[in-house]
C-alpha cells in the first residue's frame, strides 16, 4: 500500500548491521487484507407513503491487528473495518442519507484490485474519506440531460501530524486517536464539514458523460479562539471518448487537506518557540493542488480483457512548507491489466512508479531536498459476485 517511497538518501539497516541505499530495498508482501464484504437492505414491499428506505453495510479486512505476545506472526490476524454504514430515504427526485459513506466532493477511484483499504493515488492526488455524514440528493431531468445536487454536513476530522503528538504530548502519538475529547487528537473542530457537489450527466457516444464540481469547507481549532480554514474546490469526469475507451478522473485545489490526505498528508506548517517543546510561534495551512486521470480500454468485446493507464500528482505550495513539513510533491503513474478467468474469477496484474521529492529548508532558505522513486508491482486474485 505505498504512499510515496523513501528518499534514496535516507539509508536503511538490516539485522545483520549492515546499510543500504533506500532506493535498493525489496520487499514482497502477501496479504488478503484487501477484501470488501457487506449487505444491502430494502424493503419486500414498498411503503405506502412513497418514501422507499434502504441500507448498507461494507467492511473490509484493513482493520487493526491484535497484539500476540506469545505469537508475534500473529499480525495476520486482520479484523474487520467499517467502510461504509448509512441507511437512506429515498422518494422520487429526492434521496437522504444518514450515515458513514464517501465524502461528497470526491466521489470517483482509479480502478484498481490491489489497491482497496486505501485508493491508489491516495496522497497523490486522490482525495478521499469515508465519514459519517448527513447528506441531501436532489436529482432532475432536462431531456436527455439529468442534474444531480448534493448537499450536507460531515464529521470533521484532523489530526494533523505536525500538530497532534508535538501539541499534546500527553496523549497517543500522531494520528493514534479518532474519538478522543478536544483535549487529546479528537477532532480539534468546533462545526461539521461543509460539502456540496454539482453533477450533470448526458448521453455520449452510447454512453453515459458526467462532469461534476465540488466545494468544502471546515476549520480546524489550533487555539482557544483561533482557527485555520480547510477549504478545496473539486471537480471529476468520467467521459467515454468511445465504445471501449472511457476518460475518468478528479482534480483539486485547496488548503489544510490533511483529512482527505490531500497536501501529501500536511495540513498545517508550525514552528515551535525556541528551544521547544510547543507552543508554536507560526502556524499556518499549507495549499495544495493537484489530480489524477485514468484510461480503461475494454480490449474486447465481452469485457474480460482490459486495461487501465493513468497518473496523479500531489503539489504543495512550496512557499508555504517549513521544517517538519518539507515533503514537496509527489507523482505516480500505473499501468494494470485485468483478465477475467471466469464471469466471477478476475485475475489482475498491476505496475506503479512513485516519484516523490522533498525540499530542504536551511536559514529561512529553500533547496532542493532529497528525492525518492520507487517500482510496485501487485498480483490481485479476486472472486466478485
């Protein structure tokens, strides 16, 4: 599950002591972590008063390990997670969601089967969260064009690293803690996220093309009266440019997008008083922008063989880094093939090229800082039904 490989400077030891560049490490890794599950639930018959209700459950397998002191292997042991848990009201043009779903402005994936607990180009330029939410769906149709609205308020959830475990020593390290008081990691915010999210769709090329736009806004508490804004403007695409090759993807720009994982996780730059530890004499967001696109081409007709192409990029403002927070942009670009053994047997193979690159900061003066690259191949055998 890579986010951005370690600078080629930064060496790494082995058991036997000696030392290798970082970019000559190999790791293989199997896992089964990366398996999704769940329920939909509706109604036999359809209530009288129109209002249809429905539900949905999805875990995964990316949930915590247990300790085993006895058995340390014992980090097999994956427990379930919650991915998605909400029920929704739906009557004509109009549908409510309560519940924990993905977040509004940013609705789309790259495609990928070995990339589940965590999107792929998650810290590198895909925007995502899963957050408990309450969300109002308005659909119309003008002809052949339909709009879909979205509208609601979300969990608010930081926790930047740079502030958490320096900020308050007493508690868990960064990122450690989700349902703590204010006081602790919590959510160091006093009101929910603001999303919204506009999407029009149109028959193309005997397909369907949907442009949607986004916005959010929150703010996260970093003193007893002050808070720094965390705000994104999103857009996403999906358009077929013919009968087997479609164009999707996302793009954005904003500020203090750490909850989304935006900003290559950096929220927030801070300085602590001389000598340290905190309080911090400068605290301010760090912007971000950034995106990424994929090309599916169906290679034959009867859908199992196809293959997916694309890239993404996270770039801070280099400006706004200091030290701590000095990771300057990273990329990625992939190559996947998926084959389809059986109608429910797929096998896929899939290639990715991280380049990550950091900035050195000396004096108030920026250069440029050591860099990392780094190859993923995955092997992902699923059964789907």
């Amino acid at each position: 599950m890579p986010l951005w490989p370690i600078p080629g400077s930064v060496p790494i030891p082995f058991p036997d002591g000696s030392t290798v560049p970082a970019g000559h490490v190999h790791d293989t890794i199997f896992t089964a972590r990366q398996t999704i599950f769940g329920f939909n639930f509706g109604p036999v018959k359809t209530p009288d008063n129109g209002w249809n209700p429905s539900a949905v459950i999805e875990m995964d397998f990316f949930g915590s390990r247990p300790s085993d002191l006895f058995q340390p292997q014992g980090r097999v042991f994956n427990q379930p997670r919650l991915r998605k848990g909400y029920f929704q009201l739906e009557k004509g043009n109009y549908k409510i969601v309560a519940g924990q779903d993905d977040m509004i402005i940013s609705p789309l994936d790259p495609i990928s089967l070995s990339h589940v607990g965590v999107p792929l180009g998650a810290t590198a330029g895909d925007l995502w969260a899963r957050l408990p939410q309450v969300r109002l769906d308005v659909t119309h149709s003008f002809g052949d064009t339909s709009a879909l609205f979205q509208i609601g308020v979300l969990r608010p959830l930081f926790g930047d690293p740079r502030l958490s475990g320096l900020a308050f020593p007493e508690v868990p390290p960064a990122g450690s803690a989700i349902d703590q008081a204010f006081s602790g990691l919590g959510e160091r915010a006093s009101q929910p996220f603001y999303q919204a999210r506009l999407a029009v769709s149109h028959p193309f090329r005997g397909s369907t093309a949907t442009i949607g736009l986004g916005g959010h806004f929150g703010q996260e508490a970093v003193g007893a009266t002050r808070n720094i804004d965390s705000w994104a403007f999103a857009f996403d695409f999906h358009i077929p440019l013919q009968s087997r090759v479609t164009l999707r993807g996302e793009g954005f720009v904003g500020s203090n997008l750490v909850p989304f994982q935006g900003g290559i996780l950096q929220g927030v730059a801070a300085l602590p008083a001389p000598p340290a530890p905190p309080p911090f004499t400068t605290i301010h967001p760090i912007g971000a922008g950034g995106g990424w696109g994929e090309l599916t081409f169906r290679a034959t007709e009867d859908n199992k063989n196809i293959f997916y192409l694309g890239g993404g990029t996270d770039d801070p403002r280099n400006s706004q880094l200091l030290p701590g927070t000095t990771r300057a942009k990273n990329s990625f670009y992939w190559f996947s093939y998926f084959r389809k053994l059986t109608n429910d047997i797929t096998l896929a193979t899939e290639w990715s090229n991280w380049q990550f690159r950091t900035v050195a900061i000396a004096g108030g003066a920026q250069s440029k800082g050591p860099s990392g690259r780094g190859n993923v191949v995955n092997i992902a055998l699923a059964y789907q039904f």
